[in-house]
C-alpha cells in the first residue's frame, strides 16, 4: 500500500525561505535545489521507512532524508497511510525542531 505524502506548513515556509535566500544570488540556482528537495522524498510514499531515524530523536516515527546541505525531516503515521514533511532544516542549524504531533 502507498502511503500518502503531505507538507506541512513549517515544510512550506522552510522551502520558501531556502528559496529566497538562494535565489538572492542565483534564482535558477534557487529553483533546481528546491526541485532537488521534492525529488528526494517522491520515493516516500512508497518506501516510508527508508529514510533514516533522527538520530537526536530516537522514534521510529521521525526519520530524515539528506540533500545537502539539508535534512528534509519527515513523520510516518501507518495508521493513517500518511507521511508528512515536516521540516526541510539547513544541516548547520543544529537539531531539528520538529512540532509534537499527537494524531
């Protein structure tokens, strides 16, 4: 069964915000590394697991797929059939903050 894939808002922002910020430089730069971002994670609904877990987290539930220098964190709810990305959080940020969920 594929699951179903979903942004959240904090991802939304977090793409907007990388966006801008490269596009300031280079806008065609700044559209092909956030293409690159939705790339990565198109295998999820398929493969929800495969990324790995956060490793300050410690849940299953909470995995990452990195495209540098970017960790795109995202939550599998099986119950629901869903993955959600939660944040796309630049890797010199330190740990990233990912909202409690209790669905």
């Amino acid at each position: 069964m594929a699951f179903r894939l979903t942004w959240s808002p904090a991802a939304r922002c977090d793409l907007r915000e990388i966006f801008a910020y490269i596009a300031k430089d280079d806008r065609a730069a700044a559209g092909k590394f956030v293409h690159s971002v939705v790339r990565a994670v198109e295998h999820l609904p398929a493969f929800p697991e495969s990324g790995r877990m956060v490793p300050e987290f410690g849940d299953p539930a909470i995995r990452e797929v990195v495209r540098r220098p970017c960790r795109i964190v995202y939550r599998v709810n099986a119950g629901r059939g869903m993955v959600e990305i939660a944040r796309v959080w630049h890797a010199a940020r330190g740990i990233p903050e990912v909202p409690r969920c209790d669905n």
